[in-house]
C-alpha cells in the first residue's frame, strides 16, 4: 500500500493542476481512497464522509469519483452485476484477489507481474497500455465459515 499521506497530496495537487475546486466534502473523498486497502464502493464512500457531512449527496460522491477517474487518480474495479470498487491508494493496474463470498479485495504484490506483461507483448506483439489481472476465490475468513 502507498504512503496514504503522499498519495493526498498527490491527488490534491492534481486537482489543483487541473483548476478544479477542493472542496471538504471533496477532500473527505480524496482521504477516504488515499487511506483504503479495502477499495470502497461509492456506498461506503458515501456513508463515510456522510458521518461528518450529513447535507452530502450521493451524486457529489458520483460526480468526485468520475473526475477522479478522468484525471487517473482512482482505478475502478467494475463488475459483471453492474457494481464497482474504487482503489485511490493504488490507482494504476495491479492484480486482485476477490473474494466470491464477501466481495473483499485484496492486493497481493506479485513483482512477477511485469515480466509476465512483457512476455506477452513480446511473444504477441501487443503494445499493452494497460491490464486487468484478477483472482477469485473464497478469502481465509469464508474458508472458516464454511
């Protein structure tokens, strides 16, 4: 996981770059992804910055996620039923582990990962601008439930 505190800065000075508006309901959302390794939903995001903005609108939370999306700052993890989870902490490609029960996801570091995408461009050819890697299965937690 990335320094929570650089990935805030980070992500505040690109909004600063791009002129737009920091505004507390705004940098709520900006600390909440920085500081998760859960990858929220825009549900739980909102429920959040609800606690100390109650008057927040669930479109504001919408409307923060899509700029964040637009400028790469926040890496959506989309979902077959329609549903997504949001990573700001690590918001370029990396693989996940999924869990099917809970829906937990986690980021496994796997240092093999890059020299996996350079062997399939090069043995294909492809100039690969991005990838999506993804595990799923049940995490220990379900396991023990069983």
């Amino acid at each position: 996981m990335a320094d929570p505190q650089k990935r805030l800065e980070t992500m505040l000075a690109k909004l600063k770059e791009k002129e737009m508006r920091i505004t507390p309901q705004r940098f709520a959302v900006l600390k909440i992804l920085s500081e998760s390794s859960e990858h929220p939903s825009v549900e739980r995001i909102y429920e959040q910055v609800r606690g100390d903005f109650p008057t927040t609108s669930l479109a504001t939370i919408y409307k923060t996620i899509i700029l964040l999306k637009g400028i790469g700052e926040v890496l959506e993890i989309g979902f077959g039923d329609g549903s997504s989870r949001y990573d700001g902490n690590k918001p370029y490609p990396h693989p996940h582990l999924i869990c099917t029960r809970c829906r937990t996801i986690i980021d496994p570091d796997l240092d093999s990962l890059h020299d996996m995408t350079a062997e399939v461009s090069e043995e294909t050819g492809f100039r690969i601008t991005s990838h999506r890697l993804d595990f799923f299965g049940l995490c220990s937690e379900c396991q023990k439930n069983r």
